[in-house]
C-alpha cells in the first residue's frame, strides 16, 4: 500500500509518500512560507532534490503543489493519483475524545474542530490539510493520528493540575502531553531492543529538540509526560520557557505593561535556550559557543540538560525503576554532549556511558557500557511511519 502522510504546521506543511509493504519512503518535501510567499523542497527517491518557489496563499494550494510534484512524469513518484491507498494526518489535539487514531468521516472531523481552542495555530492548520486532501483526493480514505493520544493511558494522579477541579469538568484542563507518536514509536523500539516482554518493562523516552519532552512508559503505556495542556510546559526547550511560576506572567505584565497574549508569546517564542543564551535556540551554535567561552550559552545548556535529569529522575520514582532511557529527536539523536551531561546526574542509578559510542549521531546504537544497570539508547525517531503504520493498520 501507498500511504501519503501529511503534517500541516500553521506555515508549512511536511509530507511522506510511504510504500507500507517494504516500509520504504518514495517521496518527501516540504512546504515552507505558506501565506507568505511559498518555497517547496520536494525529492523522489532515487532522483535529485527540487526546489520550487511558487505562490502558496493557503493549505490547499500546498497541498494541491504537492500532488502536481509527486505526479511529475520526469521527477514524480506515482502515475495517478489512484495509487494512493491513504492519506494519514499528524493532528496535534485529540483531547480526551481520542484515545487512538480514526478514520476521518464529518463527525470525528467536527470533534477535532471542538479540540481548536486546545491547540489553535496547530490544530486548525490540520483541519485546513485534512480538507484539502479530502477534496483533491475524493475516496481516498483520510486517518487522523494524534499527538496527545499515546498519553491517554495516563492515570488521573499524573494528568490532574492543582486547581479547581471544576476547570477540569468544564473546560478539560489538564494535562495531555504532546509528541506522542514519537513517543510511541521509540518506546515500542526500546521494548524490542531490551528482548523483554511489553508489561514487564519500564522505559523513559527524552524528545529532545526545538520542542522537548520526556515520557515514562511502563508496560508499554505512557503513565507520565513532561508536556502539558500545551506544548509549553515541561523543561526548557528552543524558544519556549517550559514549566515556570506563573506568577512570572503577571510580573512582568506589570513591570512592562504587556498584556497576557504578548507575554505567551515571548515565552513561546523568545525564551528557553534561545532566551538565555540571547543568540540562538540551535544546540550546534549553543556548543560552538561554549567553546568560545560564551558563558550564557554554558548557562542554556546546563539549564537544559539539568532539567533533563531532574524529569528523568522524577519518572524512575514514579515507575519505582528502570530498565532503558532512550534519547531521540534532533537533539538527542546528534548531541552527545547533551547526552552525557544529562547521565552523569543519573549515576546513582548505576549509568555509565561509553564515550566511544557515544559519539554516534543519528543512529540506533546501545550508547552504555556493557556492566551499566540500566541500559540506555540512541533510538532515531520516525514519526511518519509511525503514521503510516497506525494508518495500515486501520484499514485492516
């Protein structure tokens, strides 16, 4: 089977032509500068990368470019648009009515609309490509796969926030976290890799990129995760502050007469590593930087590898153990500095790294040493065909 995997952003739009049966990638690209002025990266498998500039004004005008590239009779992946068997969709927002991926009819459409003012730039973006697609691809069935839904499973202690508990009843407030694919896809990998049954394993998961969090699965169901009604809380990621005193909001509201809106978005987009180390939220410029002696960018790396630590911590606590950490994600998968500043605060736990291995990038490997307690990975995410899978297996 062919399966087309969509990931709509509030300004770009990524994308995977997925062959399922040898769960190899045909073609992939991305649209950037949607509403602004429109840049497709496209590549066919085997074939040289395009790059096209083209008006994009909307969604549907990405997505439409993006048919036309893989139709291409010299560059394009497929002869018709009949070879499609499906089109799965990253939607970001399920909220507690999603549990599990769906096949996408008008009503689950209207239910994802009802999670919008959950995720508003995120979840609209995806409704906005899951239509495009159902109106150039008539027939072909569309398959929402949520962020949140990984993190149903967990209990009402880790997901209940100390506030009145009417705002849970009546708006839902609470904690959802984020990056479930990912997470998912990685901890059912490190399950493998342990050789262990599924209910007998404890594993933490560390996302760690532009956008970070860190997830406790025991027996294979996420029980915790750092993320919370948004993407915002947790540790300190690029651009966002992660978890801080809310108070801090009123403060400093107060002190530069900023209403509530410009302050989230200066702790959305100009905080977390970006915002104290003052020039960048990319860990390779953050390193560079340290080694030029830079001390603000010192201060972002050790704020974010200890917070880090701190999570992980927390997680072997609840999970009452441990048997693998596995790192994954742009930063986790490439950084092994970040990686081994955060263990080096887990060695009551009996962790050792290898520091040969340890300097993989990008690929699975067993980065402990062969007497560490726990075992701990480098696990490539793939998030798309985690979608592709999850996609297959509901049309099964």
């Amino acid at each position: 089977m062919k399966i087309l995997v969509i990931n709509c952003g509030s300004s770009s739009l990524k994308y995977q032509l997925i062959d399922s049966d040898k769960e190899e990638v045909l073609a992939k690209g991305i649209c950037e500068r949607i509403k602004i002025d429109g840049v497709l990266k496209h590549t066919t498998s085997g074939k040289e990368k395009k790059v096209i500039e083209a008006p994009m004004p909307n969604h549907n005008e990405a997505v439409r470019l993006v048919v036309e590239q893989l139709l291409d009779k010299e560059n394009g992946a497929i002869e018709s648009l009949s070879e499609i068997d499906a089109v799965g969709h990253r939607v970001v927002h399920g909220g507690e009515k999603f549990a599990s991926s769906v096949i996408i009819d008008d009503e689950v459409y209207a239910a994802i609309e009802e999670c919008n003012d959950l995720a508003p730039l995120h979840n609209l973006a995806n409704l906005i490509g899951i239509e495009a697609c159902r109106k150039l691809m008539p027939g072909v069935p569309n398959i929402a796969v949520f962020d949140t839904a990984f993190h149903q499973t967990m209990p009402e202690k880790a997901y209940i926030y100390g506030i009145p508990y009417k705002y849970y009843e009546d708006y839902k407030i609470r904690r959802y976290g984020f990056h479930g694919t990912s997470h998912s896809f990685v901890s059912n990998r490190t399950i493998e890799l342990l050789g262990k049954p599924a209910e007998d394993t404890k594993v933490i998961v560390c996302h760690l990129g532009g956008g970070a969090s860190i997830c406790a699965v025991k027996g294979g169901k996420s029980i915790d995760t750092s993320m919370g009604l948004t993407p915002l809380e947790g540790i300190v990621m690029g651009t966002r502050s992660g978890s801080i005193d809310p108070a801090i909001i009123e403060y400093i509201a107060g002190k530069e007469d900023k209403s509530i809106a410009e302050i989230m978005n200066i702790l959305n987009k100009e905080s977390g590593v970006y915002g104290i180390s003052g020039r960048t939220s990319d860990f390779r410029d953050i390193d560079e930087g340290i080694k030029e002696g830079d001390k603000r960018s010192k201060i972002a790396f050790d704020v974010f590898c200890y917070q880090a630590a701190k999570i992980i911590g927390g997680y072997v606590a609840a999970m009452n153990g441990v048997d693998a950490i596995s790192f994954t994600a742009g930063i986790g998968e490439n950084d092994g500095e970040v990686r081994k500043n955060i263990c080096e605060y887990l060695g009551y736990l009996g962790i050792t790294i290898d520091s040969e291995k340890n300097k993989v990038r990008g690929e699975e490997k067993l980065i402990s040493t062969d007497d560490s307690k726990v075992r701990v990975y480098v696990v490539p995410t793939n998030e798309e065909l985690k979608i592709a899978r999850e996609t297959v297996e509901l049309l099964k």
